[in-house]
C-alpha cells in the first residue's frame, strides 16, 4: 500500500494458525512484550505497527478510516500468505 511496514514475526513457523497481535491507539507493537515472551516458544506471533504509529510511517493517502486499516490487515495477511490466524488486540 505505498509504506514501508514495521512487523515483527516470532516463533515456529510451522504453527498452523499463528497469532496476530493488534495494537491500540498512540501505541505499537511494543505493546504486546510480555505476551510475545509467553508465546512465542510455542506459537507464531505476529505483530506489527499500524499505519500512522511506532516504526511504521504514515498512509501515503492520509486515510486512516476502518476501512483502510481493515484492507491493511488483509493484504498483510495476504503478503504473509496466511489463510487463518487467530487475532487479539486492545484499545
């Protein structure tokens, strides 16, 4: 999508359903730590920056609409050719 994307993906890539972690407004993936520590021996974890926060720069177009973050994810799961994960987030 026009950015360059900071994502951090830990642990056996052989987990059939990874997770993915979502940060919370003002925050990054920084935010998930501890549970990456706890989890990542054992699962896939993947976390990224959104569009606009942490390491990840702004959206090329300034949308920053639900829609936008949604299409974001997609085609970040696409670009990690992943078909299901399961996903948590805060806010």
């Amino acid at each position: 999508q026009g950015m360059q994307v900071h994502v951090r993906d830990e642990g056996p890539r052989d987990d059939p359903t990874p997770i993915v972690l979502i940060h919370g407004t003002s925050a990054s993936l920084h935010t998930w730590d501890g549970w990456v520590a706890a989890l990542s021996p054992h699962r896939r974890v993947i976390r990224m920056d959104l569009p606009g926060f942490g390491l990840t720069g702004p959206a090329p177009d300034g949308n920053y609409s639900m829609a936008r973050y949604t299409g974001f994810m997609r085609d970040l799961l696409d670009l990690l050719k992943l078909d299901e994960v399961v996903m948590g987030g805060n806010s």
